[in-house]
C-alpha cells in the first residue's frame, strides 16, 4: 500500500513518530510537510530526534490568515496526491493541515484516515473545532482515541469506518520517557531542579488573540510563588511583544520552544502543569503530574472527571486557587489506550 501522510505542526510530527515507525515496516509513505510550522524549534527538532523520516515533500506554505494559509496547502497537497495516486491520505488531529489534506484527498475520491476523529470542544468559534469537524466528515476511517471520541462521531451520524485505537501520543510518550532522562540536560540548562518549579505552556488563539484573557494569565504566572519555567511559542511570543507584556514575564524562566525529549524531561520533573495545549493536559495525566487548563472547556473530559485536570478559563484567582489548593486524587485510571495505538492504527488502514 502507498500512503501519503500530510503534517505541518509540532504535534502531528509527534503524534507521526509511531504510526511511521509501524508503517514503514511494510507499506510505502511519502510525507508531506505544508510548512505550517517551519522554527528549527518548531520544525526540524523533531524530526531529528523522534526518528521520523525527513519530509519527502515541504509544501512551504509558511504562516497566513487561516483561508490564504489553507488554500496553499490545499493546491499544493493536490499536487503530490495526483502524483502518487496513493491508496491513503493519513491526517492527524485538527489542524488546517489536517482539513487541507483530509478536503484535497477527498476531492480526488482518495479515502482519508483521520488519526484522532472524534474530538469534540463544542466550541465552534475554535479553529480546531472546525477542522476536526470537517475532517470526519471528509474521512473514510476515522481513528479514535476514547469511547467519548466514537460516541462524539455516533452524535454527528458518523458510524461506518469508526475505530477506537487509543492514543498515539501514549505511543510516543513511551518512547520518549525511556529516553528523556539520559539524553535532555534540560533541567541543569535551565537551572531547575526535579518538583522545584511550575511548567506552563500557553498558544490557543483563544488566549493569545485576546489582550484581556493573555494579560489575566500571564498576571497569575507573575503572581505564583513557584518558579515557572515557560517554553513560549512563537504566536505567543508575538503577542507579548506586540502588547508590551515583556514586563509581565521578566521574572520567569521564559524559554524558547524546545525539542520533545526536552519537553517530556520538563514534564515528568515539574510540580504542575499549567497549560491550554491539547496534547500536554494528556501528557500531564500519563505522568501523574497535576494539571491546571487555561481554557473553558476540554476535548479531554476524562482527565477533568479523573480529578487530574482542572479547568480554569482565563481567570487569575481561580488559576492562583487551583495551583495554592490542588489535592492529587488517590487513584489515576488508564485512559486513552495502553501504547500500542500505532499498531491498532496501521492494521486498520491494512484491513
Ligand atoms: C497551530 C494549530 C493549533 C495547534 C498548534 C500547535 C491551526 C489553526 N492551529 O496553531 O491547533 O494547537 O499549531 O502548536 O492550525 N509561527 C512562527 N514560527 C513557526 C510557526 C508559527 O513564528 O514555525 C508564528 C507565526 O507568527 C504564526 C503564528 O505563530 O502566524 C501562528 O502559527 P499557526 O501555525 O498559524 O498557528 P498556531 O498558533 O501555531
Ligand atoms: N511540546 C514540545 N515542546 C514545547 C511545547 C510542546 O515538544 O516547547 C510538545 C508537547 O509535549 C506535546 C505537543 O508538543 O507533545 C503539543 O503541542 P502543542 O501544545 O503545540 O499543540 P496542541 O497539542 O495543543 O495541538
């Protein structure tokens, strides 16, 4: 079988790594890169040290207002699919490269596997809402990480080719946790030591595009007692500038973006996570370190009901609360699969 996989932001190299490493031990894959995310540190880092194969393709798209950026991908991805002719397009998660490649394969009646179907906010003014939503509908196979994920898709009328394979990013944090601790010196880098601090991640349109709810964060990342270090994305970083907010940080380990050993390492050592990233709230939980969402609501509502994840929107006194009065539950669950969602994956796309 061909399969051509298209990419284009930090999570979906993530969230590759495994599914490649599967794929690639029978089955041919070109990968398209659309350039969405194009750092060293947002890019490159991780295909140089997940083991996932460089990009056959990088479309160069670059960043852009959502319909300019998405129409670059969608003509440059059309492109490599009437090239290859392949017998899969695999997608992952929800971003515009995710509805660029899942709307370009679908035109071509090339069938679409969407890796992380299901996921639902509700909250239809979310880019990712949007490009999941219309990336199910655009699927053939639609691969779910939860029960809540296939019930989701059940709702919307979504039953045919519906899987539930678990998480690759338990796939990939696997991997990674067997490696962070004797390959990252980013804990003496950044001069922290293991539960001495507070890690936070902040890049949701949602809180970064809105000056009201960024300076109501980054108000409670000063006011913390604890050391916080954060590992500032680029559209963050942007906004900081562009409202002044420098200030608002200068007492912070603010860092640059950094590579996912590194990030796994700042994970397992952290006291607590502060974040509004998808990924990390299931990371967190994985771990077993505490996590605050800087966010409304969740796609991940069994990591809030475990008791692990609280969400607390943008508010400074509640996020300061949280983080002053968290109790740890006694018990963590197993949620989202057991590792092995690589394997489950690349036997359905064969089936
Ligand atoms: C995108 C996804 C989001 C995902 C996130 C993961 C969409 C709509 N959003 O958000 O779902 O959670 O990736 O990190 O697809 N920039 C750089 N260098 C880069 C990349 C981005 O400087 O390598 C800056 C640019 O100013 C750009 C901004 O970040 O305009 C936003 O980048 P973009 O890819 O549009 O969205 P993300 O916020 O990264
Ligand atoms: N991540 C990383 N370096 C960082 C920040 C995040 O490797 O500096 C990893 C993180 O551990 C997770 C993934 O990137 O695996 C999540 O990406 P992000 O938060 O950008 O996107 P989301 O999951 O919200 O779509």
């Amino acid at each position: 079988m061909n399969i051509v996989t298209v990419l284009g932001a930090r999570p979906q190299f993530i969230k590759a790594a495994p599914v490649s490493r599967v794929l690639r031990q029978q089955h041919a894959e070109v990968l398209v890169h659309t350039g969405q995310h194009y750092d060293e540190n947002m890019s490159d880092v991780f295909f140089a040290e997940l083991d996932l194969p460089q990009p056959d393709v990088n479309l160069g798209v670059g960043s852009g207002p959502h319909g300019a950026q998405t129409a670059a991908m969608l003509a440059g991805i059309e492109e490599v699919l009437l090239a290859e002719k392949p017998d899969w397009v695999l997608v992952y998660g929800d971003t515009n490269s995710t509805l660029a490649g899942a709307l370009a394969a679908a035109k071509l009646h090339i069938p679409v596997a969407h890796v992380e179907a299901g996921l639902r906010s509700f909250n239809r003014r979310m880019p990712e809402e949007i490009n999941r939503v219309l990336a199910d509908h655009a699927a053939d196979l639609l691969l779910c990480p939860s029960q809540t994920a296939v019930d989701n898709l059940s709702a919307e009328g979504l039953t045919q080719g519906v899987h539930l394979v678990g998480d690759v990013m338990a796939d990939a944090l696997l991997w990674a946790t067997e490696r962070a601790p004797t390959q990252s010196s980013i804990l003496e880098q950044v001069g922290v030591s293991e539960q001495g601090y507070v890690l936070a991640t902040v890049h949701r349109a949602e809180n970064t595009d809105d000056p009201v709810r960024l300076r109501a964060i980054l108000d409670a990342f000063a006011a913390l007692e604890d050391s916080i270090v954060f590992p500032i994305h680029p559209r963050t970083q942007a906004r900081i500038a562009d409202l002044n907010l420098k200030s608002q940080i200068a007492n912070l380990n603010a860092i640059a973006p950094v590579g996912y050993l590194d990030m796994v390492r700042l994970m397992q050592a952290a006291r607590m996570i502060l974040t509004d990233s998808g990924g990390i709230q299931k990371e967190a939980y994985w771990l077993g370190v505490p996590c605050v969402t800087l966010r409304d609501e969740t796609e991940w509502v069994e990591t809030v009901q475990s008791g692990w994840n609280v969400l607390t929107g943008a508010n400074t006194a509640r996020i300061m609360a949280v983080v002053r009065d968290f109790v740890m539950p006694g018990v963590r669950p197993a949620l989202y699969g057991d590792g092995q969602a690589a394997e489950r994956i690349v036997a359905a796309l064969y089936g």
